[in-house]
C-alpha cells in the first residue's frame, strides 16, 4: 500500500512538466502561424485601438497572456516581447515584459523542480567524484551562474529556467536572476516593438536578429564576462593560496 502511495506520488510531481511539454508541443504545431509578426501587423489598428479605450485591462491580458506563451514554452515569445513595446512604449513595455517573463518562468521553474529537480539534486548531492565537484562549484558561485546562463543570449530561455530547478537553486534566486538578467534583451526588443509603426508605415520587416548585432552583442557579452568575475577571482584567489 505503501509503495503504490509512493508511485502515486511520484507521477503526481511529473505531472506539471507533462502538461507543460504537451502543451507546448501541440502549441508548437499549431500557434506558430498565430503568434507572428504578420498577426501584429495585420491587427495592429485594432490592438492600438484597444489599448486606448481599455488600457488597464489591455496591460492584464497581455502579462496574462506573456505568462501562459512562457509558462508553456509556446512559439511566439519573441513577437510578444516587441507587441509589449508596440502597446506600452520602451520603459513601461520593458517592465511589462519582463514581469509576464519572469513569472512565466517560475512556472516552468516550479514544474522541473516538482518532478525531477529534488531528485536529481539529492542524487547530485550523494554522489562522489567529478559530478560532485561540479555542483559544489555551482553551489559556490549560485548567483554568477544564474546571470551568466540569462545574459547569454545562446541559451535558450527554455532551457535557462530548467538547469536552476535540476540544481536545486532557492526560488527567490531564481526570480531576482531572471527578472534582472532578462532585462538587457527585453529591452532590446521592446525597443524595437515601440518603433514599429514606423515599420508598419513603411511597408517593412523589424529586424528580429538585432540582438546579434556588434552593438547590441558586444555590450550584453561583456555584462556577461562580469557575470563570471566573481567565479574568476575566486579561482585566482584560490590557486594564489595553493602557491603560498
């Protein structure tokens, strides 16, 4: 009784990410052709419109609707970002964003640590040899690693919220990391969004690949190298005491 208690249990806490990866790939097969820039600029008149005669409302709906793209890994966060700009203009759209980001991310955040994250973490935590190097020395440098792993904009936001919940990371760490660490790129692309009916007037596609370009890049991989000083002092500190 005991041990079917415990399966039960067990299924019970991969439940979340189960609906959450089903979600996302039913989404992903059937939202890309929704959540796109076509749809912006197609409905942008009436969006506008909208926002002017409901603006609070519009600010609910669109954080609500930011959380559930994030939350269930949906196609379209990119486009939500710049339609954040495009309602609620660089400053205002940026807080916006990067509140229906962050708390998405929770979420998913939530469901990886219910499911496997204490698992895989007291697992971690018994073992001997290299894996337990490793998570010593990301349990050492916790808050270096989870800017580095927000800033950089290779990693996936998808896969940026799973590692924290596999390492068994404190959840205000988490929220404090990915709310500030996303800033830099929200404000890329809301930025973006706020000028887009310039683009819309003229005809033209936003670059969407902006955040690659040397002026954009260089500055957020050098937030990114001062991420790292601290990982970077302490092994220098530490090797300077090993020669002494």
């Amino acid at each position: 009784m005991v041990d079917q208690t415990d399966s039960k249990s067990a299924w019970a806490g991969y439940l979340p990410i189960a609906v959450i990866v089903l979600v996302a790939v039913v989404g992903f097969f059937t939202l890309g052709d929704y959540l796109s820039f076509e749809t912006l600029r197609d409905n942008n008149e009436a969006l506008i419109a909208f926002r002017d005669t409901h603006y609070g409302l519009t600010v609910i709906v669109f954080i609500a609707t930011y959380i559930l793209i994030v939350g269930f890994s949906l196609p379209g966060a990119g486009i939500a970002t710049i339609t954040g700009g495009f309602l609620f203009g660089t400053v205002f759209g940026v807080l916006i964003n990067v509140t229906g980001a962050t708390v998405g991310a929770v979420v998913i955040f939530l469901a990886a640590r219910m499911g496997f994250g204490e698992k895989l973490k007291a697992r971690m935590d018994a073992s001997e040899g290299m894996v337990r190097k490793i998570k010593e020395g990301i349990d050492n440098n916790q808050w270096s690693m989870l800017f580095f792993i927000r800033l950089v904009p290779a990693v996936p936001f998808f896969v940026a919220n799973l590692i924290p919940a596999f390492l068994g990371v404190m959840l205000y760490r988490f929220v404090i990391s990915t709310f500030l660490g996303i800033i830099p790129g929200s404000l890329v692309y809301t930025s973006v969004g706020s000028g887009l009916g310039a683009v819309f007037a003229r005809g033209e596609t936003p670059n969407f690949g902006i955040i690659f370009e040397p002026y954009i890049l260089f500055p957020i991989l050098g937030l990114c190298a001062l991420s790292l000083l601290p990982i970077i002092l302490k092994a220098v500190t530490g090797k300077k005491e090993l020669l002494k």
